[in-house]
C-alpha cells in the first residue's frame, strides 16, 4: 500500500518523499479513505504513529487554494503542540509547492498581529481553543466557509472549560463540516463527549497495544531527596543522545536545571518556561542539539513528536498510567528504541503494578553501581 495508492496527489506525495516519508504508517491507512471522502472521525492510535499526517493530508486535499477563505481549522490543547503542528504543516506547503495559506493562533502573542495575518485569507488554521474562540468572539474568525474542524489531543479537550470552548468554536461552523477527534488515548466520557459533538462518528484504530513495544521500562528505588543526583548520575552514566525530564512543579525543574548545569549538563527547562518566548527558546535549543536534555511537565510536553529522544525520566512519577503512557511515548519514535526509567520512592512503588496491570507492560528494578546501570534479577 502507497500513498498514491490511499488517493494523495502528486504533489503531496512528492512532498513526503522529501521527508524520507515514502510508507504510510496503519493510522494513515486506516484513516486516509475516511477522511478523504469527509467522514466525521476519532483517530485513536498510541503515540508515534503518524496521526498528524493521518489528518493534514486529507485536510490539504480538502483545501481549495483558487479559494479566498478559511476552510479547516486544528485546535491543540498547548501552544507547543499548535507550534509543531504548524511546522509539519508548513514544511507541506514548502515541499509540495501547494499555495496553502496557514496562520498559527495562540495565547501569548499579540491579537494585532495575528488580525493582519487573518487579513490574508488563511486556508488553515491552527490554535488554541482559547484564542481561536476569542477571534470568532470578536468577529475577527470568519469560520462560515469551514469544511474540517480537527480536535488534536481530544482526550484533553473533551474535558472541563476546553469541552466549552470546543463546543462553542463547533457550533460557530455550518452542521455540514466534517469533524476528526485525535488522541492516543480512548476513555468512554471522551467518547461520549465526542459523540455529542457530530453524528456519524466513525471510531478508527490501529496499533494492537497501547505502549511501543520498542521502549523498555525500568525503576529505581531511592529517597525523595536523592532523585536530582541520582537524575545526573544515570545521565552520566546512560549519556542519553536526548532525553526528556518529567517533574510535576517548577521549583524541581529549577533545581534540576540548577544541579545539572553546575555538572556542565545544560538542560531546556520547558516546565520553569513562564511566557512563549521562554518556551520556545527552550524547544528550539533541545530540537537543535544545542542542549541533549529537556525538563517538562506532563501538559508542556504532550503531543510533542521530538526526533531521536532516547530516554525518558521521571523523577516525579505520575500516579495515573495513562500520564505514564504519554510521557513514555516521547521516545521510541517512528520504530526506534527507548528508554523509561522511573525515580521511585518506598511508597510510590505501588504505581510499579498498576501501571505493569494496566498497560500491559513489565518494569523491571534497576540500581547504580560504579557508574553503570544495571538490571536487579
């Protein structure tokens, strides 16, 4: 099976072959001939499978550039995810020489600016529900001519006030757009939620587990106060090409970035990150190498699609594993091997099961011991 084969044009496959992207992935086979012909959906497939090429390139074929006027709009759930959703779908326009117009609309940046870039009729946007609601407000969103609303990260937006600001952004489209909810998760309320949103849902699933096989998931036992050392140990002794360092507050990002700098260990502290610009110097130097480690938190990094992330860390270990399974899923993508290792007190050990019971995955105990890591029988 090819793209051409799945109904894409010339063009757009020309374009992924730039990207070395010449095989669709099962999420883009499965999803492909639903969404070409403009079927409401929910794409539900673990991380690192290519859902984000699962929708733009059916939006992309469902664009009328001769056309004047906004016709799809993706909404994310955090300004990082808008950012790198915008960066594929850019690097599309360029590749396939398609003359797609696509304006990125996110807290943070000034209104005007983004009202002179609206000025020149975008084809597609991407944003934050917040803002893109706040522009239909203002009357400053024309959303009449939209054809296909996708809802990234639906898990996340079919809950709590983005459930309203999702509903709100729906309803200000004609009933006859077409609707795709994404998450690599499935829970029954987001589906319901879904459900209530459009008719016609059609449910498309691929992936046979919910964790890559590809990543190995281990456990280190150790006092609270430990974890930073212990953090900078096992990168010393694991030297990550580029990891990801899970925390839950700000004062243990800072701590860490601290400890790790003093060891010439730079790191990009996305979760101590308080505006865009801080957050986006911190993903530019962490995608361009300039540092090999970057601190997050759970919402800061989801949904990110990071190339070559070899390890992931949790020195704050989540206590629910569907956080477990978007943190670990940072690594091991596009069929290359990761590394999880989780800091885990005497009393956080009870998570080692549940997450084991309700993933379907085996952690197995690791110890330091003269600079290497190595695995307890």
């Amino acid at each position: 099976m090819t793209f051409t084969d799945l109904g894409i044009p010339p063009a757009l496959v020309d374009a992924l072959a730039k990207e070395t992207i010449t095989e669709p992935m099962p999420i883009q086979i499965a999803a492909l001939p639903e969404l070409l012909v403009g079927k409401n959906a929910y794409l539900n497939s673990e991380t690192g499978t290519g859902k984000t090429l699962a929708y733009l390139l059916p939006l992309f074929c469902r664009i009328d550039p001769a056309l004047a006027e906004l016709q799809a709009m993706i909404l994310a759930p955090t300004h990082e995810l808008a950012i790198q959703i915008q960066r594929v779908a850019t690097t599309l326009v360029q590749n396939s020489g398609l003359p797609i117009r696509t304006v990125l609309l996110i807290g943070g940046t000034a209104i005007p600016r983004q009202l002179e870039k609206l000025k020149k009729k975008p084809h597609l946007v991407i944003g934050s529900p917040g803002r893109v609601r706040d522009l239909i407000i203002m009357k400053k969103l024309k959303t009449q001519t939209v054809r296909s609303v996708v809802v990234d990260e639906a898990d996340r937006l079919l809950t709590d006030d983005s459930l309203v600001s999702v509903r709100n952004i729906l309803y200000a489209t004609p009933r006859t757009r077409q609707v795709i909810f994404v998450s690599a998760t499935e829970h029954t309320a987001t589906t319901a939620a879904a459900n209530t949103l459009t008719g016609d849902l059609v449910m498309i699933r691929a992936g046979a587990t919910p964790v890559n096989p590809n990543i190995e998931h281990h456990y280190l036992v150790c006092e609270e106060r430990d974890k930073p050392e212990l953090l900078r140990k096992l990168i010393h002794a694991l030297n990550p090409a580029r990891a990801i360092v899970f925390v839950h507050r700000n004062e243990k990002a800072e701590l860490i970035a601290g400890k790790l700098a003093f060891h010439k260990l730079p790191a990009s502290d996305l979760h101590g990150a308080y505006d865009k610009s801080e957050r986006k110097k911190a993903m530019d130097d962490f995608r361009k190498g300039d540092t090999r480690i970057l601190i997050a938190s759970d919402i800061a990094a989801r949904g990110l699609d990071i190339a070559e992330v070899t390890h992931i860390f949790n020195v704050d270990v989540p206590s629910e594993s569907k956080a477990y399974l978007h943190r670990v899923g940072r690594t091991a993508r596009a069929g290359a091997k990761g590394q999880a290792i989780s800091l885990m007190t005497e009393a956080e050990l009870r998570l080692v099961k549940r997450y084991e019971t309700e993933l379907g995955i085996t952690l197995s105990r690791v110890i330091l011991r003269e600079g290497e890591v190595l695995v307890v029988e």
